[in-house]
C-alpha cells in the first residue's frame, strides 16, 4: 500500500525532528540513523539513497570547500589576533565591545557558512571576557545572533541562503543585488537592540586591558599568499558565473581549497592529515541524512500532498503566501533546525508552483536549470529569511548557537534554552517583521 510507506518517511522525518530538538540525539546521529531506516524499511535502496545525496553535491562541494580553506590557515592564528583586536578597539568601553563583535563577526559570515565562523571566534569570547571582567554568555549570544544574520548578505553566507538560490537557480551577483540588502536589515535590527539587550555591558567600562594576551601572527607570508587565495576565492564568488564558461561558487570554493591545501602542505605549515582530521564531517554526514530524509518524502508522496494542503490555503494568491510563509517557516525554524527545514520546504513549493499552474513539471528535475518567473520567487526568498532569522530564535534554532553552547560548557557555563531565549526571541521577531516589510515593498509592489 502507497500509504504505508508514505506513513514510515514521515514518522521517520519527525521522530529525526525531534530527536535533534529535544537534543536527545547528535543531530547527525539523528539524521544518519533515519536515513538507514528508510533503507532497511525499503523505502528506498542504498543507490537511491546514494542518488538523492548526489543531487544535492553544490551544498556540500560548496561547504567542503569552506571549510578546508579557513582551516588550512589557522596555523597562522589570524583568527585569535582579530579577537583581540575587538577588545583592544573597545578602549575600555562596553558598547565598544559589543559594536566590536558585531564588526567583526559579519564581514566573515558574509563570505564563510555561520556555524563555521563560530567555531573558530567563540573560543576566543570566553577567555577575553575573564581578563576584562564580564559575563562571556552574553557576548556569545550576540556573535551567533549576528553570525546568523549575516549570512543574509550573500549567498554562501548561510546554508539555508545557498540551498534557495541553488533551488530557483539564483547567481552570487543577483543575491547581491535583490537579497543583499536583507541582510543588512536583519544586522541593522541586532544594532539598534544593543543597548536594551545588554544593558550592563553597554554602560560598562571595561578593567584594564594591559593584561590581554596580545597573540601574534604566524606564517605572514603564509598568509599573504592565503589572503591572496581568498581573495580570488571571493573574487570568482562574484563573476564566476558570468565567465563565458560559468564557474559555479562550489567550483571557486573546492579551487580554493585546493590551493590553501598546496600553500599549507608546500610552507609546511600543517599537514593535510591533520587538516582533514579537524574538517567538519559530521555537519556534512548531516546533510547527506538530511538530503536522503527529504528524498524519502518526495518518493512517497508527502511532499505532493503537504504542497496541495498549501495551495489550497492560499491558492493563487504569492503576496499572501509569502507573508504567510515569513512566519510559519520562521516559527518552524526557532525550534526546528534550519537546514532540515529548508531541505523540506524547498520541494514542497516547487510540487505547490506545479499542482496551481505557475510552471511546469520540468522544476521538479533534479538538473532544471531554467528560471522561475519573477512574481513567484518571492515566495522563496521569504522562506528563506523565515528559515534564516528563524533560527535566532531559541537554542536550537541554527547550528551555530548549539556550537556556540558547546564552546559555552568546555568553559564552565551553560547557555540555557531560558537565557537564550530572553535575548532570541525579541530580535528573531523584529527580523521577521523588518523581512516581512522587505518583501512587500521590493518584491510585491
């Protein structure tokens, strides 16, 4: 019977769900674990499995390639003298420093995946804090906050960003110029909360900064030759696309990794075994779950019937849709992980655009590389900024705040579901409204 395995992927999908929000399980474990079962329940072979996961490989070329890039240079300890440098451009002033994280942390979201960027700037909060006396629990809370919504700004700034343009088939230069401006927005809307989020720490003049440890660069000409790298990284980023022969960002990204991998190796720097060992594999197995879960919903059927539930909720009508889907999806998104959710969403509007008539079957191919009409994109873009400033608003909403939890506990403090809420939830639902306004006046009107 059709029914029962579409009855098994869905209970998969959920209990997957709430495995990871009730944090009884790794996500990844979750995620790997519902793939399996969907293989052994015959839901699906292992080569379909393995077929759903190749469908997806932008996202995790384009991840993969992130992440070899920053951590081929961390030898060079870039990343620990920035730290300091906030603190230091403080000048003894708590609004300085909070000004600071911000400045800091959202040029490098708005080029590495957030969860990323945490990783390798929140070890550095608690250890500063304590020289300077103050609570480091809070200056996390607003480095995923901001890393969150920095990843608006391009579109490799945020898995869930990527996921939607890879989707509608969207280039670096036309985020740049429709969605960029978003993201501003939603780092706007954290700055001008500063003052009554922490209020302790903004009028707080900061103990004496002589006592910071002042870390010095390693490896300048390393890094000379990486920051070069990088730069060509971002520069392909930008015009890749718009070469004769296109060069997608997961290409630029997987070339950039290649060759921060020869600067380190040939500089003897780092080796590539230890390299790869401090890779992020757990996140991408998390994708691969992620991607082979969702592909068990649209074998059975689930993603056809949740999207005809959708059209006849809102029919024809893409202004109320997207509005409507900016909090639905945003609301999802503080206690449903955002590239899960994303994952899920992604096929279900494609089946909605199909099942009402706005385009035709062929959006549903795994190498569809046309264009959506232009009234029917907003439709993605307010998933996405639900999807994204979604995540801000409890613990685990995105995976930068359970990384930012993590580094929280190796240093004796716990971030509680509670005190992340407190700070979370009043930015996540200004956020949604500012990208609610967005919408409406640069997309529907």
């Amino acid at each position: 019977m059709p029914a029962i395995p579409a009855i098994v992927s869905a209970s998969t999908f959920i209990a997957v769900l709430v495995a990871i929000m009730t944090e009884r399980l790794h996500l990844t474990i979750a995620a790997f674990l519902g793939a399996l079962i969907l293989v052994f329940a015959h839901i699906m072979t292992l080569t379909e499995a393995v077929g759903y996961i190749s469908k997806s490989y932008p996202t995790l070329a384009l991840f993969f390639g992130v992440m070899v890039l920053v951590r081929a240079f961390e030898p060079t300890k870039i990343f620990d003298y920035l730290g300091t440098q906030i603190v230091l451009l403080s000048k003894g002033q708590g609004k300085r420093l909070l000004l600071g994280i911000v400045a800091i942390t959202t040029p490098i979201c708005a080029v590495l995946p957030n969860a990323t960027t945490v990783m390798l700037l929140a070890p550095l909060i608690p250890p500063i804090a304590a020289e300077i006396g103050v609570d480091f629990v809070p200056l996390l809370i607003l480095m995923v906050l901001v890393a969150n919504s920095a990843g608006l700004l391009t579109l490799v700034g945020d898995p869930a960003t990527f996921l939607v343009g890879d989707a509608v088939n969207l280039s670096f230069p036309d985020y740049l110029t429709r969605l960029s401006l978003g993201g501003v927005l939603a780092v706007a809307v954290i700055l001008l909360a500063i003052p009554f989020l922490f209020p302790k720490i903004w009028h707080k003049k900061l103990d004496s900064l002589e006592t910071l440890p002042h870390p010095k660069i390693n490896h300048p000409r390393v890094l000379m030759l990486g920051g070069i790298i990088v730069a060509l990284v971002l520069t392909f980023f930008v015009i890749g696309e718009l070469l004769p022969t296109p060069i997608p960002p997961p290409a630029t990204a997987l070339l950039g990794a290649g060759l921060a991998l020869f600067l380190a190796h040939q500089s003897k720097i780092d080796t590539v075994n230890n390299i790869f060992q401090d890779i992020d594999w757990s996140t991408l197995l998390f994708f691969m779950g992620t991607f082979v879960l969702i592909g068990g919903l649209e074998k059975t059927g689930v993603i056809e019937g949740l999207s005809g539930l959708l059209g006849v909720m809102i029919g024809k009508n893409i202004f109320l849709g997207s509005l409507l889907l900016i909090v639905f999806v945003g609301i999802l998104s503080s206690v449903i992980p955002n590239i899960p959710l994303v994952v899920a969403m992604i096929p279900l509007l494609q089946q909605y655009l199909v099942n009402v008539g706005f385009v035709g079957s062929q959006i549903l191919s795994p190498g569809f590389e046309g264009q959506l009409p232009s009234e029917v994109l907003p439709l993605f873009y307010a998933m996405m900024f639900g999807a994204t400033l979604g995540g801000n608003g409890t613990l685990v909403g995105a995976s930068s705040n359970i990384v930012a939890a993590g580094i929280a506990e190796l240093h004796g403090r716990r971030i509680s579901y509670k005190k992340f809420l407190h700070y979370g939830l009043p930015v996540m639902g200004l956020q949604l409204l500012v990208a609610a306004l967005y919408i409406t006046v640069f997309f529907l009107l």
